[in-house]
C-alpha cells in the first residue's frame, strides 16, 4: 500500500521534470527555423540586389583619334613588306609645327638620325632632309614621294627635289630608313613618303587660312573635302610669297592639289589625282669669308633666278578578290622643268656681276633649261599584290 504512492510521486516528478525541457526544445527549434527563414530570405534578397546591379544602362563613348606622334609602319601596306624594316609615321594632326613655312626640323626631327638644309626661298624651291650624314640639300640621297609616287627631278641620275607637298595638307608622313628604302629606288639614303589628305564620303569640310611673318611672309592655305555616296574627293589650293631676309632673295610659290576616288563595287576602287606646282626664286648667290664677314646679308647676284614648274599626275585601282587577297595597280606621270638664269659662281662668289667694259653690257648668265618626264612611277611595279592576314 505504501509503495503505489511513491511511484505515482515518481511518476509525477517525471513529468514535471519532461515538461520544461520540450517546450525549451520546441523554443530553440523554432528559434532555429525562424533564423534559417531569415538567412535565406536574405539569401534571396541579396541575390535578387546583385541582379538589378547588373542591370546597367547602355553608355555610349566617342572620342578622336589618339594623339601618337609618332609610330611604325604596319608589317604589310598597299602591297609592300615593312617587317623588318626601320620604319616610322608622323601623324601630323598631332604634332605641334610650324607649317605655315614647313620647318623640316619641327616636323621630321623626331626621326632619329634626320638631319636638314633648309633652304627655301634661299635659292632652292624645297627643304631638304637627308640620315646618317648624308647630304642633306635638295634631298639628294633620299627617295622622294607623295602618295607613293616618286615626285623628284630623276630617280637615276638627277634626284633633286624640286617639290614638296605643304604641310598643311598632309595627314602623314612615312619613312623608311636604311637599306629597306631600297625597295622604293636606288637611293640608299632613305624614303621619305608624303600622304596627302583625302576626302570622306558624306562628310563635307572646309578650312582656309591665312599667315603673315616678317621679310614679307604671306602664306595661305585653303582646301575642300567630301563628295556624296560611293564618291570622294578633296583639293588645296596653296600660296606663298616672302621677300627673304638678304636682298634679291624673294620667293614666289602657288600649288595646286586634287583628287578623287569612285567605290565602285564593295570590291572595286578608281582614284586619281592631280598636282600643279610653280614657283619663281630669286637666288641671291653666295658669299665669301670676308664678305660673310663684313656683311652677312650682303648680296651681289640680282639677276639669278629660277623657275622648277612641276607636274605630276596618278591613276589608281584597287580590287578585293577576298579577305586576305587584293590587286593594286598605279599608272604615274611627271611632267617637269627647271628653268635657271644665273652668274655663275665661276671664279668664286667674289667675281662681281657688273658691265664688262669690253662690251658694254652685264658680263654672260648662264641659262639651262631642263625636262624631266617620267611614266609609271608605282613603288615596285605597275601591278602590286598585298597579302592580308584574317
């Protein structure tokens, strides 16, 4: 009898002391669960923010072309191979010259080893430049070109150049040092190539210009470009007068410049183009030590002059075969004169150019007149082929 009542006290002492513990159980059970619904919603919610913040808009960026002074030659260009060659570009944009009188030493100076004469409007039409020691006067020892086309008086025997394209008017300037430039001619002295601007299709622009400085400096430059649909063209028209800083030294120069091109296919291109150039220079001779001396703007010769009417024209056509082939081929002319009527520096700059008593008159000028005519002036050959990787 005694014993029934312990064990119901037992009994209930055992579920008393059950109770409290599940209830704690099902406290941190929910606590539990509730903290794992809360990670996940933001779980879910983390991963929904990370969505809407890769969800830009669309941002459109436009800019010019980036200003590189100067650069290289592509491996591969309009038919000819500069791997391996000394080779740099001058984007003209992007430098800072005096194009106004076209100083040689602020345009191709960064070329290394390029040295200059310059000596327009100093009794020669044109600066010259000339690497490594070479004579630099008139551009002697280097190939000369605007677009590709020799412009000099005579590739073999009489490589002056009479002609250099303003520099207002050019885009770039690409040269070939060492004996790479050999592909071009037979002057080891480098090749220098002058790329003229051209014009862009549906996009019409228009600039002139006018420039004084002193001695009598006045140079204008204006050019056009554009044209509608498959057709572009652009032309320059360029004066340029100065009365020189010695006196019988006064130049006179106007250039003409126009070309076009016709898309005709998306695989065929015809272009052409046309350069008239005349100059009249007064050369007022040189002078002695002594004379340099006394006087270094001293002159003695006022009846030399010279006259080099330049002309020189280019047919072009261009055909895409695929990708990686193309087909180029370039007719040129030049049609050239040198005119000069000069006292001679026989006897030295020191012999005066005075009345000879014998005669009565001014002692003999020496009078020449030269023809340079030259046909298919392409870099290699007529017909050039270029190979283009994918």
């Amino acid at each position: 009898m005694i014993a029934f009542p312990f064990a119901a006290m037992v009994t209930a002492a055992l579920a008393v002391s059950v109770s409290p513990v599940t209830a704690q159980q099902t406290d941190t059970s929910r606590t539990s669960v509730s903290r794992d619904s809360t990670r996940i919603a933001a779980d879910s919610a983390s991963k929904e923010s990370s969505k809407r913040a890769t969800m830009l808009s669309s941002i459109v960026t436009t800019a010019s072309s980036p200003l590189h002074v100067i650069g290289h030659m592509p491996e591969v260009a309009h038919g000819v191979i500069y791997s391996g060659k000394k080779s740099e570009v001058i984007e003209m944009d992007s430098l800072a010259s005096n194009s106004a009188q076209d100083v040689e030493r602020q345009i191709l100076g960064r070329i290394p080893g390029a040295h200059f004469s310059e000596t327009e409007g100093a009794g020669f039409p044109s600066n010259g430049v000339g690497f490594r020691g070479l004579d630099p006067t008139q551009s002697v020892e280097v190939n000369v070109r605007q677009n590709g086309i020799n412009i000099a008086a005579d590739v073999y025997g009489y490589p002056e150049t009479y002609y250099t394209p303003p520099s207002e008017a050019l885009q770039r300037i690409e040269v070939v040092r060492g004996a790479g430039s050999l592909a071009f001619g037979p002057q080891f002295g480098g090749s220098v190539n002058y790329v003229v601007r051209s014009g862009v299709s549906g996009s019409t622009r228009f600039r002139t210009g006018v420039t004084g400085g002193s001695y009598g400096l006045v140079n204008s430059f204006t050019d056009l470009s554009g044209g509608p649909g498959p057709l572009a063209f652009y032309g320059f028209a360029h004066l340029r007068r100065s009365d020189g800083w010695r006196p019988n030294s006064d130049l006179r120069q106007g250039t003409l410049y126009g070309s076009v091109s016709y898309q005709v296919s998306r695989r065929l291109l015809l272009a052409g183009e046309y350069t008239a150039h005349r100059n009249r220079i007064q050369m007022p001779g040189g002078l002695s030590d002594a004379q340099f001396a006394e006087n270094p703007r001293a002159s003695y010769r006022a009846r030399n002059w010279l006259a080099s009417p330049w002309n020189v024209a280019a047919l072009r056509a261009s055909y895409d075969f695929s990708r990686t082939g193309r087909l180029e081929t370039t007719l040129s002319m030049l049609d050239s004169d040198r005119h000069l009527v000069w006292r001679n520096e026989d006897g030295g700059p020191q012999e005066a150019d005075v009345v000879d008593p014998a005669t009565g008159g001014f002692v003999p000028r020496e009078v020449e007149r030269e023809t340079f005519r030259i046909s298919d002036g392409a870099p290699l050959s007529p017909v050039g082929s270029e190979g283009l990787r994918a």
